[in-house]
C-alpha cells in the first residue's frame, strides 16, 4: 500500500529555525520537501520516534574548505557529523578554479601553507579535470554527497589566471585585467557560483611564506569584480561577497567595503573574532554594521563561537618542541620512534635542557605563553578553560617545568599513547573568556561561521563549531550566561542559509527542503579530537566527532544514524 509520504518524524520537540519557542509537533516529507508540520495522521514509507528529542533544521555552514576534499570523497566529514547538510567552500580567496594547467602546482602550495593541507594530498587527489571555473563546477555536479555543496569563485585564483606572475607579486591590476576578472566573475556567478571569497590578512601564506596574492588588491580590482557579479542575469546580480581581513585600519578598511557593498548591491560578510591585538575592535565592527544596515546595506559578520587557536601533539603538524634543535634530531623519524625517544630519560633530560630556535615557540611569546596554552582532554574538551587549568597552573601546582608537564600531557594524555593533545586559543579569548563572542552572537548583523571544515587539517579541527552552538552555548556554559537554543538555531540554520543567498533551507515549514536533524538533546555530547590516516596517499587530519545525533536527513533521505553513515548520498552541488 502506498504511503502518504516517504518520511514522518513522529513527536519531536520542533525548534524550527524561526527564533520561535519549541513545540511539539510530527514532520512529515514528500520527494525531498517538508510536506507538513503538525499532527499528521497519514503515514510515511519510514518514521522515526522522535519523542523526548529535539527536532532542528539541518545547519548551513558557511564557511568551510572543502575545494579538494569534494573533488574526491563523497562524505564531508568531519561537518557532516555534526548536523550540518549545507556547506559553502571557496572562502579566503583559496581554492582550484580557475586554473591553467601550469599553475597547479602554484594553486596546490597556496591551499598548503593557507589551509594546511598536504602538497601530496592535493596533488594525489585532484584530478584537475577542468580549467574555467564553470568546468570545475561541472565536474563538482556529476558528483553525489551526503551534503549540499555551494562553492564560491575564489580570488587568488582568479588573479593568478588573470594576471599570470604579476598576480603573484601583488602587482596592481590593470584596467584590463579588472575588466578580465569582472568578465570572468559574471560568468562564475551565471555557471552556479555562491559567490566570491577574498584575503586581506597576513596570517595567509603559500607553503614558501610568501604572502597570499590577494593581500593588496586594491578597491579598483575589488568594486570591479563586485560589479560584474551585479552584471550577472542580465544585471539582476547574483552572488554574495565573503572577506577575511586584518582590519588595521579598521574604519578605512570597513569603509572600503561598504563603498564596495553600495556600488555593486551585493551583500558581503567578512571574519570578525577578538583579536588580542585590540581587544575591544569588535565592538567598532558592530557599531559599523548596525550603521550599515540602517542605510540598507546589507554587510554581516562571521562570529566564531568558541576560541581559533591551534591543536599541538607529536602526531600533528607541530608540537611545542618543533623548533627545539634536540628536538629535530628525531622529526623525520616516524610517530612510533619519536615517542619511544621522549620516553628515554636521557634523550628527555637533554630536550628539557635545550632551548628553541624560535621567539614565537610555545610558552615563550606572550600570545603563546604556557598560561595560555590547554591539555585537551579525552572526555568533553572544554573549549572555554579557566586560567587554572593551563599548562602553567598545573606546573606550579606540581612545583614542576612546564616543558615536562606539557610532554608528559602529549606522551600520556588521553589514551596515554602518545597521541595527547594541547590547546592554544589565538582569537576569541583575549581575556580568557568568551563573553565578547556572547554579546557578538546576540548582535542582528551576525551569523556563526569559520568552522573551516575541511582544512587546517593538522592543526585546527573546528569544523565542530555547530555541536559547540548547542552543546556549550545552550546547554553547558558556566562561565557566563548561556543563549536559548531556538536562537541558535535560527543562527545556524535560517540565518547562515540567507546571508549567503539560500532562501530554500533553513526553516521546518511545508514547502522548505527537507534538510532536517532529529537530536538526544541531552545526551549530545562533543568528543574530543584524533587523528585519522584517511586522505589520499594515506595523509593525516584531524577529526572531530560527536554522540547524540540520531538521524541527520537531506533532501529527505537518512545520510546519518547515530553518527555512522547510511548509503544515502542525496546531496548535490548547488547551482
């Protein structure tokens, strides 16, 4: 006998992405759209007892990495564990397309040393089986995931393409390689592109240290390409605008952009994190944006919701005995020999003697000092640590060197096999609180994002940033004042999908994508980090997992059950 509707979540407590107070509730889905929301008394091809559980839209995020990653693997993990069924790549001006064939190994080197993704990775995974941006985007859409994928045109591809060498140099941009640009960004918007991401920070570098090729643009080449995305469909515009930016002159910088902004009509959101370099800055950012928005601008920020800092551990990229010369006596040695090494007393007698290479080496910069840095536990990793449980809090407590009881942690943390991880908090933590990040997240102009999924993959594993919304800021923060849960919601779902032009998802409502999460609400819990050897050429990344999601549904299809991958791969590129 046929069924009324090929899904039915039965008795949930609905959070709707509205903003809207909790209700119970059925859901029910018709060929990969929400059918109704209520009492429902026909019945699905398969259901699912949703009582005594949270019942959410899937989450959009929207700013993540994954230009290779979706060139080869159909799951986007670690984001799609956590809930999330849209995400939007091509930030920070990084990424593939378009690209001659003798630039990719140029383009591989840029994603490396920006996004820390392995040069063996990316050339072992590409297949490069385009040139333009819109054949990369062809290429993406034969292809089948257990997300949606949007993609952005990013900038220090397009200039390279463009400009050749002189694009490399940061050399300004000539009247016609602007107009070369603008010619190609319309296009890239026309063939299906979600916008166009840009750099104006140091902090990105090629693999050889040099500076990111975008670094410089001026607002010529920025307005220009802004104002051929406005050209696109016979100049109904199309695409939005994403910047990362150092903001040291943060009132011209933002003036710029708001310049940009008004002469193209398309809405842009840039990085906004508390920079211990000025504590205080993002409050500026705010008042510009509420000034912005008043004048019909539409300029959002990007909010990460718990601290950007880095990961050290003897498995990942660095370590705080990197720059120790005893130290690189055995870093070309493999996981196994180097921690039997530290194990020796004589070999570790001689590392704690020895002193670093560099000034910036952990526990010697003030950003980096040993009260700044974490152990990262096993169970529940606190991403809001008080200053008591430092490295250098528990040394005193111990009346011991600080170096030993951070090599002791990564020796014999967690599962004691060498695989103990430490946690640096750069952004977001200037006073040891994330406070700042909770008055930012309650402001109308900004939505959470850099989660980066998809890169840093040695270092930073945030791309759990959306289990963080709800499991920290709703349910367990006790060092300030929490944030209802219909509130992030409405962020990490409606929010998110509009800033970036998707008008589709984001809400449970009849007529919306069935892009949904059925969650143990109070049993979800975030686990803390590992190492996995799953990229191409058996690379290594960080993983981040999580326990409490029942089943996570796009387009209406079960891609997750209790976090493990079902056959369903219904999501596709967004065009």
């Amino acid at each position: 006998m046929e069924r009324a509707y090929d899904l039915v979540i039965r008795g949930g407590s609905v959070v709707d992405g509205t903003g809207a107070a909790p209700f119970e509730a059925d859901v029910a889905v018709k060929d990969g759209i929400i059918a109704a929301v209520g009492r429902i008394a026909a019945s699905g091809a398969e259901e699912i007892d949703a009582r005594g559980q949270v019942v959410t839209p899937g989450f959009v995020d929207i700013h993540t990495h994954y230009d290779g990653q979706a060139t080869w693997d159909q799951r986007m993990q670690p984001s799609s564990w956590h809930g999330v069924t849209t995400v939007v790549m091509g930030n920070c001006g990084v990424g593939f397309a378009p690209c001659r064939p003798s630039d990719h190994d140029r383009l591989v080197r840029l994603m490396e040393g920006v996004e820390d993704i392995p040069f063996p990775v990316l050339t072992e995974g590409l297949p490069w089986n385009w040139e333009s941006y819109p054949d990369y985007l062809d290429s993406l859409a034969k292809r089948r995931f257990d997300v949606d994928i949007g993609s952005q045109l990013p900038h220090a591809a397009l200039r390279v393409f463009v400009m050749g060498q002189r694009g490399v140099d940061r050399e300004p941009a000539t009247e016609a390689d602007i107009h070369a640009m603008a010619a190609i960004a319309k296009r890239a918007m026309e063939a299906g592109a979600i916008g166009f991401g840009t750099s104006r920070t140091l902090n990105h570098r090629s693999s050889d240290g040099s500076p990111i090729a975008t670094l410089t643009a001026g607002e010529d080449e920025l307005t220009g390409i802004a104002t051929g995305m406005a050209a696109a469909n016979n100049g109904a515009g199309r695409g939005v605008l994403q910047v990362v930016s150092d903001f040291n002159d943060p009132e011209a910088e933002f003036d710029m952009l708001q310049r940009i902004v008004g002469t193209s009509g398309r809405p842009l959101s840039f990085s906004l994190l508390q920079s211990p370099r000025d504590p205080e800055q993002w409050r500026y950012m705010l008042e510009r944006m509420s000034a912005a928005k008043a004048a019909g601008l539409q300029i959002r920020a990007q909010v990460a919701t718990r601290p950007v800092g880095v990961l050290f551990g003897l498995e990942l990229t660095a370590n705080p005995f990197s720059t120790y010369p005893t130290y690189r006596e055995i870093a070309g040695r493999s996981f196994a020999e180097r921690v039997a090494r530290l194990r020796d007393p004589d070999f570790r007698a001689r590392l704690l003697a020895d002193e670093p290479d560099s000034g910036r080496a952990p526990g010697l910069s003030p950003a980096r000092a040993w009260e700044r840095i974490f152990p990262m536990g096993l169970d529940s990793p606190d991403y809001e640590p008080t200053s008591e449980a430092s490295i250098a809090a528990i040394a005193a407590a111990r009346h011991a060197d600080p170096r030993a009881v951070a090599l002791d942690h990564m020796l014999d943390g967690g599962e004691g096999n060498g695989r103990g991880m430490l946690y640096l908090p750069l952004l977001n933590y200037a006073q040891n609180t994330l406070d700042p990040a909770y008055q930012m997240l309650q402001h109308d102009c900004v939505v959470p994002g850099l989660s980066d999924g998809g890169a840093h993959v040695g270092m930073i594993c945030d791309g759990s940033f959306p289990t963080t919304n709800l499991v920290h800021w709703t349910r367990d923060r006790t060092r300030g004042p929490k944030l209802p849960l219909e509130m992030m919601v409405k962020a990490q779902c409606r929010d998110t999908a509009e800033t970036v032009g998707l008008f589709d998802r984001g809400l449970i409502a009849p007529g919306y994508r069935a892009d949904l999460n059925v969650i143990d609400y109070p049993n979800l819990k975030l686990k803390a980090p590992s190492v996995a050897y799953d990229l191409p050429t058996g690379g290594r990344r960080l993983i981040q997992r999580a326990a409490g999601y029942s089943a996570t549904i796009v387009a209406g299809q079960v891609t997750y059950r209790d976090g493990e991958p079902t056959d369903a791969l219904p999501g596709r590129l967004l065009r």
